[in-house]
C-alpha cells in the first residue's frame, strides 16, 4: 500500500520569498515519486519526478525536490517565488511504472506582493 | 511532446442522459491509460485503469456499469458516464502512461479535464 501526505492545504509566500511545499509518502517498496502542478480548471502539468536516480531533482519553472528516505520526504522548493506560480500542488507517489499514482490532498499556493 | 488532449473541455447535460468524454494521446502510444475524477477543491480519485484492447480496471466503489471504459487503440480511450445523475456532475481527467519516445514510460502525462454539468 501507498500513501502521500501533503502538510498545509494552503501556503502562503510573497513574490520573491522561499517556497517549501511538504509532502510525506508511505511506501512498501522503493517509491517513484512525483510533484505535479494545476492550475484552475485544467488538468495537470507534470513538475518533476524521482525515480531512483539522484535524489535532488531539478524540475521545470525553477522547482526543485529532494528524496529523503530517512525521512520519507519529498518537499517541493523553489527559491525565488513568482506570481505565476500561483496553482494547486500535489504530490503524487507510485511504485514504479506502468503502476497508478496516489496523490496527496494538494496544496494551494499563493503569492502575494 | 507528450500530449494528452480531452474532448470535450466542458458539457452541460440532461439528467439520464449519456456523455462521453474522450482522452487522445497526440504524439506517443499509450498502452495504458488512466481515468480521474476531481471534486472541487479536492484531489484526484483515481475511478479505472485502462489497458488497450483489454477490459478496464476499475477502483473499488466505482460501478462499471456506469462509467463505460474504451481503449480501442493505442491513442484513444473513452469514459461514458450512462444516465448521468447530478451527482455526476464533476472534473473528469484522464491521463496516459508514456509509451516510449517522446513520452517517459514511468510517468503519467495529464489531459487538461473535463467539466461534466448534469442538470
């Protein structure tokens, strides 16, 4: 069985500050991970993904994340937050490919001025 | 690369009627491919596994005789939601595993979703 807990449904930063997204997974067996961007009324915009590579991933728009198996963390960062980046984030975790995803309850993020 | 697209956007129907939404992979084969359904303001549910050429998986509590699953060929699946009820009514995305190519075989790639209305 499989798991992802996103902590905070809403985060809050202002336009050049650190963003940090949370999110936590459970996992029998070595997990892939994934962080996928919404935005309103469209459908899902791929982030980045771990899948037993390197740990630290660089994904698109200045996203990165981290694989902590001490921890079973996952946390989404990007250094300089920009009003574009305004969306809902959500962590999704899989156990390899070809399998389906579980995601977190999503976290919306707002960037203010 | 890596295109999904859905068709329609948005459909607004008669209570009993029957809608079907369908999901293209525009630029990759995809031998699987999923359905979702999102409330507002909460995550994706994952509703089917759809595998081409074969019957679809579907998640327990989703009834099969209500949300009609297709994968007649390697670029299309269908969901059709039979005598749709209001409480049909939601955010319906489907998503295809990447094949090979232009798409990665260890990631979903998401079609932009469709907005189901049963009146």
């Amino acid at each position: 069985a499989q798991s992802v807990t996103q902590l905070g449904s809403h985060v809050s930063v202002s336009e050049g500050a650190l963003v940090l997204l949370r999110c936590n997974y459970s996992s029998s067996v070595p997990p892939y991970l994934f962080w996928y961007v919404q935005y309103p009324n469209q459908g899902l915009q791929l982030l980045l993904k771990y899948t037993s590579a390197a740990t630290l991933v660089k994904g698109i728009n200045g996203f990165e994340a981290e694989f902590k198996k001490s921890e079973t963390s996952f946390h989404l960062t990007k250094p300089s937050a920009h009003m574009s980046d305004a969306a809902e984030y959500f962590c999704a975790v899989s156990t390899g490919t070809a399998s389906k995803l579980t995601f977190g309850t999503g976290t919306r993020l707002q960037v203010t001025l | 690369g890596a295109v999904v697209s859905q068709h329609p956007s948005r459909v607004i129907c008669k209570s009993g009627t029957s809608v079907k939404i369908e999901c293209r992979s525009l630029d990759f084969q995809a031998t699987t491919m999923f359905w979702y359904r999102q409330f507002p303001k909460q995550s994706l549910m994952l509703m089917a596994t759809s595998n081409e050429g074969s019957k679809a998986t579907y998640e327990q509590g989703v009834e099969k005789d209500k949300f009609l699953i297709n994968h007649a060929s390697l670029t299309l699946s269908t969901l059709t939601v039979t005598s749709a009820h209001p409480e049909d009514s939601s955010f319906y995305i489907c998503s295809a595993l990447g094949g090979a190519s232009r798409a990665s075989t260890d990631t979903q790639y998401f079609g932009p979703g469709t907005r189901l209305t049963v009146l």
